[in-house]
C-alpha cells in the first residue's frame, strides 16, 4: 500500500475507506457486516477512514 503524508506529521495508506455506509445512509445498518469491513480494510493496510458527521 502506498502511503502518503497528511499536514507536517501522519502518514496514511493512499487509499482510504469511507464510512458513511456503516451509520446513517443506507439500511439497514447490520452491525456484524460493518464490523466486518473494518477488518477487512485494516487488514489490506488502509489507514485513512473518512468518519465525518453529517
């Protein structure tokens, strides 16, 4: 995974992960699932996950 700095310290993978689907924008939220993917994109190295509140 390749990575890339953000602001003057943190380094990320270049590749992030969106999680606006695991809360509030599609139904129905199933726990488990979510959780699921998590792993699954911290275990192929992702380290950016976009978690703002809408």
């Amino acid at each position: 995974m390749r990575h890339r700095t953000l602001g003057a310290r943190a380094e990320v993978a270049a590749i992030g992960h969106g999680t606006m689907g695991l809360t509030m924008a599609y139904e129905p939220i199933e726990a488990e699932a979510d959780i699921a993917a998590l792993r699954c994109t911290h275990d192929l190295g992702v380290t950016l996950s976009d978690i703002a509140e809408m």
